[in-house]
C-alpha cells in the first residue's frame, strides 16, 4: 500500500514525519481536468495529473488513528488561529 508522509507536532513541539496509508483521489482544486478553470495553465495542486493521493481513513491502523486525531486537531487548531488573525484585521479597519 503506498504511503503519504505528513508533518505533525508531538507532544514537546518537535516535528515528525508519519506516513499515514494513501489513496488516490480527483484532485479537489481541478476536479479531474487538470487544469486551471479549464485553460491551459496546468492545476498548482496535482500538476495535470488529475488525481491526488489523500489519507485513506478507512485502512487506519490503531496507531495510525492516534496519529490522525493529532493531525485533526492540528488542523483545527491552525483554521482557528488563520480565523482569529482575518477577525483582528478586520476590526482594525
Ligand atoms: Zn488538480
């Protein structure tokens, strides 16, 4: 099964690389055409390939599923903060 490697924070604030299992999915940016709006300017997500590799949720292993829960809650927690900065400069206007 290939992999996709992905960088999470441990516990101490030091970087790791997990390899979570991966499968291929329609790229989300192009949709499948590989391309930007359908011009010739190749989609900056899969670069024309059509088709990117995700985190297959549902082949986790139990270590695996501890490793996503971080990687989630990561993901929250930086939509939170990019929120947080758009909000105050917003009120400073
Ligand atoms: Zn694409």
């Amino acid at each position: 099964m290939k992999k996709i490697p992905i960088l999470l924070e441990d516990e101490n604030g030091d970087d790791i690389e997990y390899d979570f299992p991966s499968k291929m999915e329609v790229c989300f940016q192009c949709k499948g055409y590989g391309t930007y709006f359908s011009s010739d300017v190749p989609c900056t997500i899969c670069n024309g390939a059509r088709v990117v590799s995700v985190i297959d949720t549902e082949s986790l292993s139990e270590e695996d599923k501890m490793m996503y829960d971080i990687y989630i809650q990561e993901e929250e927690y930086e939509k939170e903060y990019e929120y947080e900065i758009k909000m105050e400069r917003m009120m400073r206007r």
